[in-house]
C-alpha cells in the first residue's frame, strides 16, 4: 500500500483494481477537494486494506472486462448520475450534512448508472423529499423530478456508466 494516493480524478485505480467514485477517491487521499483532511492516516489505511483484500466493495465498481488493458486516459469515466444530482443541489445551496444518507445515495446511484436511475427515479425522488423533511425545508415532487432527470442526462452526455 501507498502513503499518498496517486489517482488524480475519480475513475480506474491500478492499486486497488476498482472503480473509485470521487467519495471513494477522497476517503484514499484523506482529505476533501480544499485539502482539508478529512480522514485520520489510520482510518485512510483501514480502508485500503479492505479494498486491496477485495473485502469492500461490489462487481459495480470493478473495471469492466471489455476496458481491461486500455490505458488510463481512455478508462476514466465520468462521476455519474449521483454526482450530478449533487452538483445541481449544491448550487441551491443543498449541500450533504453529517448523519445525513446523500454521499451513499449519491455513490449508489452512480454505481448502478443512469439506466437504474432512470427506471427508479421515484424511488430518488423519496430520498429526495425524505432528507427535505428532515431538514424542514419545502420541496417540490415535480422540481426533484426535473433535476433527477437533469443529473442524468448530464451524466450521461459525460460518458457515465448506462
């Protein structure tokens, strides 16, 4: 294992032959995209452990077989249909919170891609009004729908996984 993580953006990671979302890239370079450090060096490698041990994680984020061999350039994807969601509510102000469920909503949706998404957006649009409720602001079924598809069709334009 490594001291400093060597991936640059989210994508393939040779060490640890796994996808890493930009959630997972940060728990492996402990800090978050200002470089404030996030994780203990502790906690940071117990997490390495388990990935290099195959015991973390799911066949969603392992390279597919059709892209092994390919270089890197070409095996960088992009964040997916989560991380759009993220980005479209941040910039309302919506930010993930501790104890709240965003970051692993927002990981799952990008594991399962676009297509799951599509096929299950009211099931995102629960968890949506779920955390609204939560935080006791207004919301809207009608405008989540609007952005669950926005995040995914610019997911999609970005190459996510289908």
């Amino acid at each position: 294992m490594h001291d400093e993580c060597p991936c640059k953006i989210p994508g393939w990671c040779e060490e640890y032959q796994m996808h890493l979302t930009g959630r997972l890239l940060h728990i492996c370079r402990g800090h978050n995209d200002a470089g404030e450090e996030v994780l203990t060096f502790e906690k940071r490698e117990t997490y390495r452990h388990l990935w290099a041990s195959k015991r973390v994680g799911d066949n969603s984020l392992k390279e597919p077989e059709s892209e092994v061999g390919k270089p890197e350039s070409q095996t960088v994807r992009s964040s997916g249909p989560g991380t759009e969601l993220k980005r479209l509510l941040k910039y309302f102000g919506l930010k993930s919170i501790g104890g709240c469920k965003c970051n692993t909503r927002a990981n799952k949706m990008d594991a399962l891609g676009c297509h799951w998404c599509a096929n299950h957006i009211n099931q995102i649009i629960g968890w949506l009004e779920e955390e609204a409720k939560k935080r006791g602001l207004p919301f809207s079924r009608i405008a989540a729908k609007m952005l669950v598809r926005r995040a995914i069709t610019t997911a999609r334009k970005k190459g996510a996984k289908e």
